[in-house]
C-alpha cells in the first residue's frame, strides 16, 4: 500500500519524517523520492540495516538508519537530535525478505533453525517452545495466534520435548500439525497460528506497536501525520483503538486509568473512517497485500496521552520477561 501511505502522509520539502519499519527500504526510498525531506528509518533487524546502506548512501545526509526498536523511537531521535517529526509510517509485522530466509526460523514453509527473533538476540522461540510451563505456552498459543486448540498444542509440545529438545521449524510444524489434526477445510497450514504465536511472542510485538503509537504522538508536531499498515486482526484492533481514543473529545478510558479532564481536546483527527484495504490490482501482485489495512491520524495541538496497555487490550497479555 505504498501509494496509499504517501498520499497520507503527503512528504514535503524541508520535512522530517520516520520509517519505524525499515526492512527493505521501500517506504524510505518513497518518501524520499516524492519530497527534499529527511528520514530516519528504524529497524532492529542488522541484517536490514546493512543491506540499506546502499540506499543511504544514494540519498546522502538526507537518510539516516538508526538500530533500534520502532518503539524506543522517540529516544532514539532525541538522541540524535531531532525533539519533533512531520511523519511517522509503520508497516508492521515480519517482513518478506524474514519469512523468505529459512535460517531465520520465521516460517515452516523451509526448514531451519527455530529462531523467529528479529534482532537476532534474546530467547529464541526454541527457548519457549522447550522451556515455557504447559499452561504458559497454551496461553500464549491461544492469545497470540488465536489457536483454538492451543491446548492440545501445548500438551503435544510438551510430551515431544520430554523425549527431545526441538529445535527445527520442521519439527515443532509436524508436532502442531499432528496436534491440530490437518488442514480439514481450512485453506492455512495447521501450524501458522502457532508459528504466528510464537513470533509475536519472542519479538513482543503487540506491545512493541503500542509503543511505537505512542512514541509517534509525542514526536509529531502539530500536522504531523501518522500512517499505520497492519496485517492481522490483532495488530489492527490494537492502532484502531488507539486512533479512536485519541480522535474523540469524549475518549473511552481503561477502567484502570483515571479519567482524563473533562473535554480534553483530542490528540489525533483521522484522516479517513475506518481502514482501507489494498486494491485488487496490489492484491493479485502482492498476495501479502490481501490482509493489509490501512489506518492513519493528523496530530493536533493537544498534549499526547499516556500509554496505558490496558486500554489496549495488552493489559493482561503475556510478555516474554518471567515466562522463562
């Protein structure tokens, strides 16, 4: 949805903006080409970021990569010297060239190592998948992938390790497989649900995205704009929720956050209600392209509200720090 993400952030000369997703550089060439701005592009991913020096140097001083996690975004541009943004794009969720790399252990389309971890460091999703407790990994399985037999698949996880660690996407795909019982009448693979699961899991995604919503808010300067892609439900119910607390003068709160003051001005307008979705034509070239949903806000004046996970619905969501 490239067209589409500049047209909503409508780059202009003089500007600063931010690529939170880096990955091949396609949003960064883009915006770069349309205006005389500046970007800092955000990946956490190395093996990205050197295969961008390329189009670093194409642009010169008017592209700087920056290692990191988009949600530390705002830290990381402090530190560089930037306090305000004209736009922010986020394509998130693991990128083609993740999933087309069998050693980075993302997909069980070829088998490999299984990593799933996009900055290369930290647990792996083969630490989870040997070490997390039945109840634990049942329930990631179940919140992040949405399995509803996420607790057959832990069960099968769990008696398989018992005899040997697994460590190959081959292996734990045949385990979840077998679990699930086939495809029957549904077009995806039995293990993707788990696979998605573990991935979100590792690289704390859904959180990670929060973050990176709310690093954006406090970077953007009045007109600003911010202009998200997401390609599941999880990730999508996560930015539109946002986006709606944020565009409304009468902002539904988490029951866990005091209530903001009466008539406090909304931090966002959106650009358009609801999402837009790839044009048929993307779709057919593009197959990724098919779940992909547009959202996208113009920043106010109005001081950035604080992150609040709850609200979210991250609240009670498990995180990787303690489940080891």
């Amino acid at each position: 949805m490239l067209r589409d993400v500049l047209d909503c952030l409508a780059p202009k000369d003089g500007g600063i903006y931010v690529d939170g997703t880096f990955g091949a550089g396609g949003y960064t060439r883009a915006i770069l080409e349309e205006a005389d701005c500046k970007v800092y592009a955000i990946d956490r991913d190395p093996e990205a970021l050197a295969r961008g020096r390329v189009i670093e140097k194409e642009f010169g001083g008017r592209l700087t990569l920056v290692e990191g996690c988009f949600g530390d975004m705002e830290a990381l541009l402090h530190e560089r010297g930037v306090a305000a943004v004209d736009g922010v794009a986020l394509d998130v969720g693991v990128s083609s060239m993740q999933l087309d790399q069998a050693e980075r252990g993302f997909s069980f389309m070829a088998d490999g190592p299984l990593d799933m971890r996009m900055a290369s460091a930290g647990p792996s999703a083969a630490d989870v998948v040997n070490e997390c407790e039945e109840t634990e990994l049942a329930r990631i399985i179940f919140i992040y992938g949405e399995e509803k037999k996420s607790r057959a698949v832990a069960r099968a996880i769990v008696q398989a390790r018992g005899k040997e660690k697994i460590t190959r996407t081959g292996e734990l795909a045949e385990i979840v497989s077998r679990a699930v019982g086939g495809r029957g009448a549904s077009r995806i693979h039995p293990a993707t649900r788990t696979f998605q699961a573990l991935r979100i899991f590792v690289n704390d995604e859904l959180r990670e995205l929060a973050r990176g919503l709310s690093g954006a808010e406090n970077l953007l300067r009045e007109g600003g704009r911010l202009a998200v892609v997401a390609f599941h439900s999880l990730e999508d119910r996560i930015v539109k929720k946002f986006l709606a607390e944020r565009s409304s003068a009468q902002r539904a709160v988490s029951r866990h956050m005091p209530l903001p003051e009466e008539g406090a001005p909304a931090s966002f307008s959106l650009l358009f209600r609801g999402a837009r979705a790839a044009s048929e034509a993307e779709a057919q070239d593009n197959p990724r392209a098919r779940s992909a949903k547009l959202r996208a806000g113009v920043r106010s004046g109005a001081p950035a509200l604080p992150l609040d996970f709850a609200s979210l619905g991250l609240g009670k969501a498990p995180q990787l720090e303690g489940a080891l």
